[in-house]
C-alpha cells in the first residue's frame, strides 16, 4: 500500500505552522488537519498524505536516501489503519533513524499520530459569551 504523499513546499510550511508536534530521539512529527482541497466547504476531505525530510545535516546523500526508505517503510506499517483521518503528517528526520531498531521506529511512529488527535473546538467561556455591554 502507498501512503499520498505531501509534493509541494506550501503544504510542507503550513504543516510546520499550523500542525501539533510529537518529538521522538529518531524523528519530529507535525500533523496537521486537512482542508478540503480549493477552499471549497463541499467538498469532502481526502485522506492521510506524508511528506518526509531529512535534511543535509542527517548526512550525505546515501544516508539521507537510507532514512527515508527506512522511515517510508515504518509509516506504512505505522499509519495501515489510519490512512481515512483526512490530515496531513510530516516527518523531520534526524540522523538517530539509522541506528533505531525499526519495530521501535514504528511504535514511535504510530504512538504519533495518536498523541496529535485532531483538537476539538472548546467552548468560550461564559464570561465572554455575552456580546452586549453590561450596564
């Protein structure tokens, strides 16, 4: 199976904006909500998309290209179940990837994406729900 993937920088940068992190020793994860595609209300959400980075810091280009096989493989394991949650997760590589045991890898991964549930709207505290000024 193979996970949507993030293509363009935009979406890279909102998620780093506007996502809920998780910091691992190998990685960061940010996840982000999805938007429905165009800005339109309508229109249904797609689905889980990943977006990988590892940076020149991590290594050279072998080792970055090693990180992110090895990371692509523990997030299919990892994300199986949830590729219908319509968001958006980007992992940030760190040069830890090729030393961690790969079952850790994908707990990591998958305790993740559990800790950055979607935030449910909170209701506004009484005090300021009133709009009128008090006299």
């Amino acid at each position: 199976m193979r996970l949507a993937r993030l293509t363009q920088r935009k979406e890279f940068l909102a998620a780093a904006e506007h996502g809920r992190r998780f910091r691992s020793s190998a990685f960061m994860v940010q996840v982000r909500d999805a938007e429905p595609e165009n800005g339109r209300a309508d229109e249904t959400p797609r689905g889980l998309r990943l977006g990988l980075t590892a940076s020149r810091k991590t290594g050279n280009a072998v080792k970055r290209n090693r990180i992110r096989r090895r990371l692509r493989a523990a997030a299919a394991q990892a994300l199986r179940d949830q590729t219908h949650k319509p968001c958006d997760v980007v992992i940030v590589a760190r040069s830890e990837v090729l030393g961690a045991d790969f079952h850790a890898l994908v707990a990591d991964l998958s305790i993740a994406i559990d800790r950055a549930k979607p935030q449910k709207p909170q209701a506004k505290p009484r005090a300021q729900r009133s709009a009128g000024p008090r006299s």
